[in-house]
C-alpha cells in the first residue's frame, strides 16, 4: 500500500500554509529577522509542538506566526511547503493562507500576498506544482474585521480563488459570517468553510445554508442523515484531515476516522494535512495512517486520490487529466504527464475558474464516473 500511495499522483485541498512551518526553519527566520521566542533551540520548539485541543494548537500556531515579517519569509514558507509536496507525489495544491493573522501584528497584506505567490510560482516553475490560493477569515475575530480585510485584499483578488473560514471553531458559527460570505459570492469568489471538526453539525448546516462550494473537515455531518444526504445532492468535497483529527483530539484513534464511512455514503471525501509541521505528517503519511487504521483497499486509496482532483477548482479537462494519471499510476506505470520535462507555466487568473451559479451545480460527475 505504501508503494501505491507515493506513486499516486495527488492534490492537496486542506492545507494552512502557515501551519507547515517546520521548528527548523521557524527558528532560522526568527534569527534572520531578529524577533525573540521562548525557545533556546529546534527541540525545544518540536516539543511545544504538542496540544490536545483545537485551541491549545491555535496558541503555538500564532506564536510561531509572529516571526514572518518579510516577504522573504512568506516566499521561503511557501518554498519549503511545496519541496514536500514534491516528495510526496502532490501535483496540484489549493492552500489557505490567513492575512488578518499577519496585517494584525502590522505586516502589510502586500508583503504576505507577494511572498507568497511568488513561492507558489517557483513550485510550478521548480516542480510544475500548480496551485490556487484561498484567502481565509479568523472566525474569532469579528464580521466587520472580516469586511475590512475583504477591502484591503481587493488589489489581490484576480490572484485569489476564494475565500475560506477557519480558527476557533467553538462559539464561531459560520452564520456570524453569512454577510461578508454573501458579499464574497457577489464578487465571484468560490466560497470554502472549516464546519463540523469540533463544532456540531449545525455548523455544517449553516455552512450549506450559506451556499459553500468545498467544506472543510465536515466529520461531524455524519452523525445527521439529512447532511449526508444534501452535501451527497449537492456535490460537494469533504477536505478531511487525518492525523490533525488524532493529534487534535477530534477523534480518539484512526480507527475512529470517518472517511470510510464517507466513501461508504458516495461522498467525495479527500485527505490532506491541514497543518502538517505541528501534526506530524504531509500527504503520504495522512494516506497512509488513515489507510491502516481503517484497514482501506486499493480501490479505496485510488478514489480518494481521484476525489482530491474531481473535488479542487481545476479546469474539467484538468480533472479528467489527472483521474486518468492516477489510473495509470495505479498499474505501476508513470503517467505521461507526471514524464513532461515541457510544462509551460501557467498564467494563474484564477478569476477565469470562479464559480459564477449557485450551489446546487454538478461540475464534478463526469470526472467521478472516470
């Protein structure tokens, strides 16, 4: 199984890029830029990297955040996140980034959105890793705050897929945020949301209320029928992350893990990271813990690399091209586009991929039957 899941081309669809900040380069950047931490060393750093709750994590996370100052620091986060990806057979990823948590510590948006795409497009240059890139909203914080970033990222917009919604679930509905969702839409943004990872399955039905595209964890939709079956009517992707659901405390073991029962109820669940540094593994190790604590198939692994295609905001054609990689890395062969040493870069007006209907549409199905 492990041969399988490094050869399977896959996509990422849950990825925080400030939660891969390894200790390593957490206290190279700290040096670099002078900013003092409680940490005398990369060990001492891998060792507060341990929490048994969403919130205890968000605590270290914003630490560690408070080193990046520079553009340079965005670019080299972003740099490293992708050189995994490599490793790990990723070829497409659609990562969050959360600007209010770096403007609000006086870091100008300019310099967060500049390193940051500018390592997104060495990765494809370096890699041919494509991406998109989803600008999040810190649900802690208030609607307004949430308005006033929208405004501020407005120059930047054409190079953003979407809008996410992540942070401190509890006490954080998604419908505190049902008007800037609202106003995102009418600007053409695709429109993601964290629901139903601690937060109960109301918060999942609001996110659907609300007109999402892809919601985010979702474990807790299992526990109502009447979610599975609208997120099964409406299409819609499941960005599922196992070993952030472990180190978390979502769920007690990997046995407990929903994604079979997802696979089980025909949704279009994926597996990705979420925040890889603190949780202790990127893609290929997710698919392999979550394939042996439920004890997957073959077939099980190959969907779930399919889903994490048909379920990204690719082109159709792109989608048909990858499900067909993934069939042909299935066999043990290398898929011819995995061979190309002529990929072009590719101009990233993600606008052009916008989802301009509403959320009863059926992009996915052709690619899913493939």
């Amino acid at each position: 199984m492990k041969k399988l899941i490094a050869r399977l081309p896959k996509a990422e669809l849950h990825l925080h890029i400030e939660g891969s900040f390894e200790p390593e380069l957490m206290f190279e950047i700290a040096g670099r830029n002078r900013v003092e931490i409680p940490f005398k060393s990369v060990e001492e750093i891998r060792a507060a990297y341990k929490f048994s709750n969403l919130q205890e994590f968000l605590d270290i996370y914003y630490q560690g955040m408070a080193v990046l100052r520079e553009e340079q620091d965005y670019f080299d986060l972003t740099r490293a996140y992708l050189d995994r990806c490599k490793a790990d057979n990723v070829t497409h990823v659609e990562i969050f980034f959360d600007p209010q948590g770096h403007t609000g510590r006086g870091v100008p948006f300019d310099v967060v959105a500049k390193g940051i795409i500018a390592g997104l497009e060495d990765g494809e240059r370096r890699h041919g890793i494509t991406w998109r890139l989803i600008m999040s909203f810190l649900r802690h914080l208030s609607e307004d705050d949430g308005f006033a970033t929208l405004k501020e990222a407005e120059p930047w917009l054409e190079r953003f897929a979407g809008v996410g919604l992540d942070s401190s679930e509890q006490g954080h509905p998604p419908a505190k945020f049902a008007r800037l969702f609202r106003q995102c839409r009418a600007m053409g943004m695709l429109l993601c949301c964290h629901a139903g990872e601690e937060g109960p399955p109301e918060y999942v039905r609001q996110a659907l209320e609300i007109g999402v595209d892809r919601i985010d964890h979702g474990n807790r939709a299992m526990e109502e029928p009447s979610l599975i079956r609208e997120i099964a009517r409406r299409n819609l992707t499941l960005t599922v992350c196992p070993l952030s659901n472990t180190a978390l405390k979502v769920i007690a073991r990997m046995a407990d893990s929903p994604v079979r029962r997802m696979l089980e109820a025909g949704l279009s669940v994926t597996v990705n990271s979420d925040d890889p540094a603190y949780f202790g593994g990127y893609m290929n190790a997710n698919f392999e813990a979550v394939a042996a604590g439920l004890a997957l198939s073959k077939d099980d692994v190959v969907q779930l690399a399919k889903n994490s295609f048909t379920g990204s905001f690719l082109p159709e054609a792109e989608k048909l091209r990858w499900c067909a990689a993934v069939e042909t890395a299935r066999v043990g062969q290398t898929p011819l586009v995995l061979l190309r040493t002529d990929r072009k870069r590719r101009t990233h007006d993600n606008a052009c991929y916008r989802h301009r209907g509403g959320p009863d549409r059926d992009l996915f199905s052709q690619a899913r039957t493939q």
